[in-house]
C-alpha cells in the first residue's frame, strides 16, 4: 500500500500515530528510570554487603543481602529484556503507520540516514549498527556485573 497524499490522511490514522510515537517515547523513558531505580539499590546492597563484610558475625545478612543483590540484578536483566522488545514492537508499528499512510517517514527516513546504502554507507552501517548493539550490551552487562559481583563476595565469604 503506498502512501496518500497529504490532503487524503484520515485524522484517525494521524491521531492513531502521534499515541504509537507517545507510548514509544514513555517506554523508553520508563526505561531510563527503571535503569536508575535499579542501579540505585544495587548500589545500595553493595554498601550494605561491604558493611556485612567487616562484622564476621552478620553472615545470615550478608548471604541474605547477597542472594536479594543477585535476585534484584536478574529482575533488571528480565526487564531490560521486556523493554527491548516492547520498544522493538512499538517502532515496527510506527515504521508500519509511515510506510502505509503517510507522505513522510521521519522514523524510518532517520534509520536510513543513519545507515546509508551503498560501499561507504555500508561500513558506515556496519560501524554503526555494532556501536548501537554495543550500547544494549553495555546496558545489558551492568546488571550481569553486579549479580556476577554479588555472588563472587557470596563465595568468598562462605570459604573463608
């Protein structure tokens, strides 16, 4: 189906995008403060577990705030997850919306700026598209290194 002309949009169908780019724009901001609310009390666990750590006689607590680290770091990770999909399935619609209804196509033409066709524009996306992949995986590896870190003082504690 190719796009109608500006003067022929149905105003659902623009109504209908602006929710689609709303509800992906609060996905990924709920995202962010998911991200901050779990660094904050996987920081907090952290102090609390170095505050066990210098009284030999807290080991129930330390194995209790280590194993609620660990447990508090694979929520995070599941819902990172949740997130990357959600986002993923909201910009398929979007994508969807532009290609089928409207003249214009900023969220797509902005994917196609970014990686260009053609030999240059195909390192180019190359480049970018494992910078973007870097940025998920640094996302998804801060959770990894603390549960990692948790479980890490977890056996220390327990051999020593």
């Amino acid at each position: 189906m190719s796009p109608k002309p500006e003067d022929q949009i149905d105003p659902r169908v623009i109504d209908i995008y602006k929710l689609a780019v709303e509800m992906a724009d609060r996905v990924s901001a709920r995202r962010a403060v998911a991200n901050a609310f779990f660094l904050t009390v996987n920081t907090t666990l952290v102090a609390v577990v170095g505050l066990s750590a210098t009284n030999p006689h807290s080991t129930l607590r330390f194995i209790a705030v280590c194993a609620a680290g660990v447990a508090v770091s694979m929520c995070w990770l599941l819902l990172l997850r949740v997130y990357r999909r959600l986002n993923a399935a909201k910009f398929a619609v979007i994508n969807k919306i532009e290609a089928d209804h409207l003249p214009i196509r900023p969220y797509t033409d902005e994917w196609s700026e970014l990686m260009p066709a053609g030999a240059d524009g195909a390192r180019l996306r190359d480049r970018l598209g494992k910078m973007f992949r870097e940025l998920g995986n640094v996302e998804r590896i801060v959770p990894v290194v603390f549960g990692a870190l948790y479980i890490v003082l977890l056996v220390d504690r327990l051999c020593t």
